[in-house]
C-alpha cells in the first residue's frame, strides 16, 4: 500500500471509528451526527425547539440510550452503534 493510501485508510478508520480518536474527535463526530439526525427536533445546540423536542443538553449515556433506541413519547426510536451513542453523548456532554 501506497503511503498516501495508507494514510488515508487510517484517517478513514479514526473518522469511522470516533471510540479510536480522542475525545475532541469523539465530539465532532457526535456534532455531525446530532445535527443529521437530532437538530430537526431537538433545535441548534440541542436547546430544544418549542413543540418538537426538548433541551437536551448534558443528557447522560443512559438518557439517550434509551430515547435512541426505543423510541420515547413522540420521538421514533433510531438505529445507532455504542459508538455513535458514545460520541452523541460526549456531544451532548460539552454543551
Ligand atoms: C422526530 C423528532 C425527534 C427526533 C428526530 C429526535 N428526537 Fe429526541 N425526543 C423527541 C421527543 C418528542 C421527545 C420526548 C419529549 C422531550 O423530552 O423532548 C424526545 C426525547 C429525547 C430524550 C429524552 C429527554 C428527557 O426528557 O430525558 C433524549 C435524550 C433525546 N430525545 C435524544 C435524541 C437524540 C440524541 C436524537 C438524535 C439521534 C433525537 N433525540 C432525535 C423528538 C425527537
């Protein structure tokens, strides 16, 4: 493998696999996912939105485990890896 293939197949592997970066990386990953899949409801730096979703800031593993996975009162239940949760909830943590 090339070098510069072999740099960006780890590049590729750290941005996939926020658990392997640090916990910044972890961070940015859990931005990009809250604002694909939570922002809609949950409004700009999870503040909440009137009528939609509440603040949800600081939510802790446990919170957004079971809001992800089951679904909760009016929000549908999503698919996510511990990882992506793991970096949600970092997210949600430095707000
Ligand atoms: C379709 C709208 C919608 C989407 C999209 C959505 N939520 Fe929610 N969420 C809700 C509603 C409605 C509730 C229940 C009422 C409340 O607490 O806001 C809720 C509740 C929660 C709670 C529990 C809050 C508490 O009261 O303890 C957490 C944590 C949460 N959501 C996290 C997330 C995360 C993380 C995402 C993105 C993966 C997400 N939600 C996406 C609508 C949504």
């Amino acid at each position: 493998m090339s070098l510069l293939r072999s740099c960006l197949f780890f590049t590729s592997l750290v941005v996939a696999h926020p658990a392997l970066a640090g916990a910044s990386d972890a961070r940015d990953a859990g931005r990009e996912l809250y604002e694909d899949l939570c922002i809609s409801c949950h409004g700009e730096g999870a503040r909440g939105e009137p009528g939609a979703g509440s603040d949800i800031r600081g939510s802790i593993a446990r919170q957004v485990t079971m809001a992800i996975g089951g679904g909760y009162e009016d929000m549908p239940a999503v698919e996510l890896t511990d990882d992506e949760i793991a970096a949600l909830v970092a997210y949600l943590d430095s707000l």
